[in-house]
C-alpha cells in the first residue's frame, strides 16, 4: 500500500506533545511478522479510529516451544519489513523496560506515554487463554481490549473464563472514536474477512527464514534505539 493513502507516521516528539494520541497495541513473537499481523492491523486501526499501531515483539513467549523460535533481531527485522509505509511502529520496547508479564509492560508503557490512549489488540485465539496470563483482569482495567476473530478459534474464545468475564464489558467499536467513552475495561470484538496465513504456515514453507534477514542496524520504532543482535531471552505473559 502507498505510503500516502495512511499519511506519514509521527515522531515519538509528536506522539509525547500533541493531542493525545490513540494507539492499538499488538504483542506477539513475529517468529516471523506476516501479511496477517499487517492485516489486522490496518483493520483495526480503521474500526476503532486509531492513529497507529504499535508491535511489541516479545523477547520470547512461554506459551509457545523455544524450539523454532527465531532470535529477537531477526523477528524484529521481520516486522520492520511487514510495517514498511504503514502507520505501524516496531518497537522491543519490553526488553529495554526490563518487564516480564503483559501487565507490567502496559503499566509501564502507560506511566511512559501518559499523553496517549491504549487499546491492547489481541486475536481471538489469544482471548481463548487470556485467563493463563498474569492478572489478566487487570490488563483489561488497564485499557480497553480489541479482540479480533481468528478462524478456528471463535467457540473456543467465546466459551473461554476470560469471556465470561469480560461479557459484560463488551462495547461496540464506536463507542471508542469518542474520547469520553474511552475507558476500561472495555471489549470490543472485531470481525473481518478472515486471513489464513500465520507464522507457522510460513516458517513450515522455509524453515531457515531468519537467516535472510539482516539484523544490522536497526533501530527501534518507539525509543528511537539501535537494536544490538541478541539471542533469545525468556518472558512471560
């Protein structure tokens, strides 16, 4: 997509001075970024109005084997290349605020940016076992949560602990364009002309895909700082 259709992405000075600013949140282990993530991503920025969306790839996510898993630098120049003339910002941003669990990384990203609004988006297969994460009722107090469908995964979510509880929150997505209806919890549930590609998909049609991305000098979309090549270090939801 032509990078004029979106407008250019702000500055991190423009993001911390001008009006505050609405940003979808995607975590994930981009192991490696695809057409998906890009997708969705786009999406729900339209639906909920934000001005952009920020990746957090994850140091490493226990829910998932450390096996096939790809080292930080190259995950992340994977998303880079995904987000290339979109209003998608790349960011490690865990790794250099040194947290953990979800939580702590939306507390500090919140204390860090206190001139944005967040809305953390997540697929439906990760809203099925949000009740496995760290003080999940939390991260829902924390800021509004954008679930969008997944195929495969719609009954499982629906019927998930975390549902349950999160049922009696649900909002419609426009009631967060506007700025006095923004509050959490919140749950919006997204549904869209589903995308069938994933990381797996990928990763089982060339395996050694890491190795054809340069990991040199890239810096990151938020903090503005290079990334240093590192293997893989644990984390946790």
């Amino acid at each position: 997509m032509a990078g004029a259709r979106h407008g250019p992405v702000a500055t991190l000075s423009e993001v911390t001075h001008l009006r505050r600013r609405r940003i979808g949140l995607l975590g994930g282990s981009f192991n490696p970024a695809h057409g998906g993530h890009r997708s969705i991503s786009l999406f729900a920025r339209r639906a909920l109005g934000l001005d952009e969306v920020w990746w957090l790839v994850s140091p490493g996510n226990p829910l998932k084997p450390r096996r096939g898993m790809a080292p930080l630098s190259a995950r992340f120049a994977s998303a880079q290349r995904l987000a290339r003339r979109a209003p998608i910002r790349v960011t490690a941003i865990e790794r250099d605020l040194g947290t953990r669990f979800t939580i702590d990384t939306l507390r500090a990203i919140k204390h860090r940016f206190p001139k944005c609004e967040f809305v953390w988006l997540m697929g439906a297969d990760n809203l099925a076992q949000l009740d496995q994460w760290k003080d999940w009722r939390a991260i829902a107090r924390a800021m509004p949560i954008a679930a969008i469908a997944r195929p495969g995964y719609d009954g499982t979510a629906v019927a998930s602990p975390a549902m349950a509880w999160l049922g009696r929150y649900r909002t419609l997505a426009a009631s967060l364009r506007q700025p006095e209806m923004w509050s959490a919890p919140a749950l919006v549930l997204l549904r869209f002309v589903p995308d069938r590609r994933s990381a797996t998909q990928l990763r089982r049609s060339d395996p050694d895909w890491a190795s054809h991305l340069s990991a040199r000098h890239q810096r990151d979309g938020v903090t503005r700082r290079l990334l240093e090549p590192e293997t893989l270090s644990g984390a946790s939801h």
